[in-house]
DNA sequence: CTCACTACTGTACGTACGTACAGTCGGCTC
DNA sequence: GAGCCGACTGTACGTACGTACAGTAGTGAG
C-alpha cells in the first residue's frame, strides 16, 4: 500500500512540528519524535537520514506559506495606493496567523517562529535560504512604499515586525500578564499594532 | 585567596552566558562552558550543582537590569504628560540596548532574548518568576497612558514590543537582509518604531 | 599544632543520544 | 515464479552528556 508509505513519512514529519517546536532542534529527540509518530525509530532515520535532515524537510514541506505571503505581497503593484501599506502588512502576517487557526498547523507556526528568533538557527542555513529571500522582497517593497524614511529604517522595521509577530504565538504569556480571556483579538491587534508603527515612525 | 574565588565563580557566569546565548540552553554543555570559562568541569558543577542552577544564576546576578527597567517606569508618574509614552518606551528599551555598548554585556542581552522567545522557557520558571512581573508593571502602566484602547489590547501591545525589542540583538541577519552598513542607528529606530506603533494603533 | 572549612581538581559512572546496518515483507515487472 | 525495489523493523555501537564523589591545598580560628 502506497498510501501507508507516505502517510507513514507525514505522520512523523507532523509529529516533529509538535516535538521541534516543543523542544527546539537541541531540545528534541529522534526517538520523541518517533514515539509522538507512533512508529519506530528507525523508520525516522530512514526516511530523513539524519535530525538535520528531518528538521529542514518540515520546512520544506510548509514552504508554501512563504510561497503565500510573497504572493500577496506581489499583489500590491501600486506603492502609492492608499491602502499599500495594509495590504503589505496583511501579506505578512495573515498567512502566519492563518496557521493558528489549525491545530494541526499552529505547532509549525511556533516553530518558524522560534527558528526566527534563534541565533543558532545561522547553522542549519534555513532562514537565510528560505526566509531572507523573501525578507529582501518585503524590505524593498517597504522602500517603495515609504520612501521619505532615514536609511537603514526598512531592515531594521521588517525585523522588529518579524519581531511582534513571532511573540504573537505565546498565548500562554498572555494569560500570565494580563487576565485570562485577553487573548481574543490578537490578529486585529497585531495588524494595528505594525500598520500604526509602519505609517507613523 | 579569597578574590581568585569569586573570580573564578564569576569567569564561569560570564563564559555560560556567552555558551548559552550562542547554543541555547540545551545545545550548551557544561563542558563547553568550563572550557569557556578556563576551569575544570567539576567547578562548574561544585558552584552551580546542576546546568539549570548555573543557568538561573546567571539571571539572578543580572536582575538588576529589570530593577533598572522598572524603576525608570516608575519615574513616569503623570500618565497624562505628554512624554510619558516615549518615557516608558525609553525605560523599556534602553537598559537592555545599553547591554549592548559593551561587548562584556552583550551577550546576557541576547540570552535574555533569546529566553523570552523561547516556549521551552516555561519548564525554567525564569520568564515568569523574574519577567512577567516586570511585565504587568509595564501593562498596568500602558493602561493608564493609554485608556482608550480595547480589551487585551495593552498586554499585547507588550508582548509585540517584547518581540521587536527581541530580534534587535539579531544584528548579523540585518546584514543578510539589507545591505552592510545598514545596522547603525537601531536605537533611534527601534524607539520610534515602538512609540509609533503605541500612539497610534 | 590541629581542626574545620572553603575552593578546587581528576576521574569515573550511568544514561541517553544520533546513527548504522542487517534483515523482513509485500507488491511489481518481465 | 524469480528477481527487484521501496517501505519498514530490531538491534546494536560509539560517543558525549550531566552528575557524583573522593581527594588536595590553602587559610583562618582555637
């Protein structure tokens, strides 16, 4: 049965999502991963050859979501329209937020967004090739869009909105700072909280 | 000798934050930081016992940064001043950007980062037995300043300041993303960023 | 002089990790 | 029906980890 081979390779790569972003890359363990996939350790090893190798197919099997945001991003042809800078900010950050809706996707949302905060993650070589490529794009359709800002402002206003969105995964927190139920609204206020900062500073 | 002593304790605080900044705290190892830190293995654990111990005690020693945090808030009495917004802006990001002036702090300032952005932090009880109190102080006082807002609004309006302020001790992927000579003026623009983003959203 | 105490060292133990590898089984081709 | 190939399993190996522990040197008190 075909079918069983591959749902086999997919249920551990869900299952890494889970234990990776749980645990980080150091954190977990191949045989956690096989235990949370309920198949044997070896069967991970065969199919991915080594934890590195595991670790960056999930990446590139969700590589779709970045596929996604540049789209949306690309969808903004006029930088002078009105609503440029909202539909900038929305590419960014509705494709992210979309996972949490799932939860069999929001465990990989918290791990692309621990990977982006991560300074041992320069190792694995995953955010510089699949995620600054299109951190370039948006820095460049910021330019365009908000010209009149000092040099070096686009970079450095894209990573702290990398920032603000990677913190928009830790509900837990949320509940620890404020009182329970604060954690409705998080996507409106995410995208008032950049759009505001983006516009105004 | 009494100081060689201490030294030698605080030679260990010292090489374990620059370990586990780099590697996190389960890609460390106790016999990197000895190495680091140019003792034996065993001294590390005769000072710290376990590798959680050496790690809360490099918090414990620099809690003073948050002390600083809050008592700059504190100074804000008057909600209702014009500068109070850019006042607790200041006293959120300055004591930790000023970390970063001296090549000796700095690395505690990218643990500290690197800490907050971590979900596996919650087993460690560092964030919220030495952050998230800090936090509320700040969330209380975004409440004041700012009473116009909905619901939930002021603790993540915290959380995404906490994030930007996060990927600001990332500067080597500035480089990748912009061109060199980009990484100047981080303070200016992350103060005016965070300011933006409060007053207007 | 002795005792106690603190700082420190060398070595070793048990464990859990990533990885390798020989082998099994079912379906497909010719 | 022989041979092959991809999917999958069980077991084992070498290593590196956190931690324990016995022991040494120096110092200050009585």
């Amino acid at each position: 049965m075909t079918t069983t081979a591959t749902s086999k390779r997919e249920q551990v790569l869900a299952a890494a999502e889970v234990v990776f972003a749980r645990k980080g890359f150091d954190g977990a363990t191949m045989r956690e991963v096989a235990e949370a996939a309920g198949v044997g350790l070896s069967l991970v090893v065969y199919h991915f050859t080594t934890k590195e190798g595991l670790y960056q197919s999930i990446f590139e099997a969700r590589q779709y979501v970045n596929d996604d945001r540049l789209a949306r991003l690309r969808e903004v042809t006029d930088p002078q329209a009105p609503d440029a800078l909202d539909r900038l900010v929305s590419a960014f950050v509705d494709p992210v937020l979309d996972l949490h809706d799932d939860p069999a996707d929001v465990w990989f949302a918290r791990l692309v967004l621990r990977e982006a905060s991560d300074p041992s993650s320069q190792d694995r070589a995953i955010i510089s090739g699949l995620f600054d490529p299109m951190a370039r794009e948006f820095v460049a359709a910021l330019e365009r869009i908000l010209p009149d800002r000092p040099p070096g402002y686009h970079a450095w206003a894209y990573l702290f909105a990398v920032g603000a969105l990677t913190q928009s995964s830790f509900d837990a927190r949320i509940d620890n700072i404020a009182g329970p139920d604060a954690a409705g609204g998080k996507r409106e206020h995410l995208r008032r909280f950049l759009t505001a900062a983006l516009r105004h500073s």
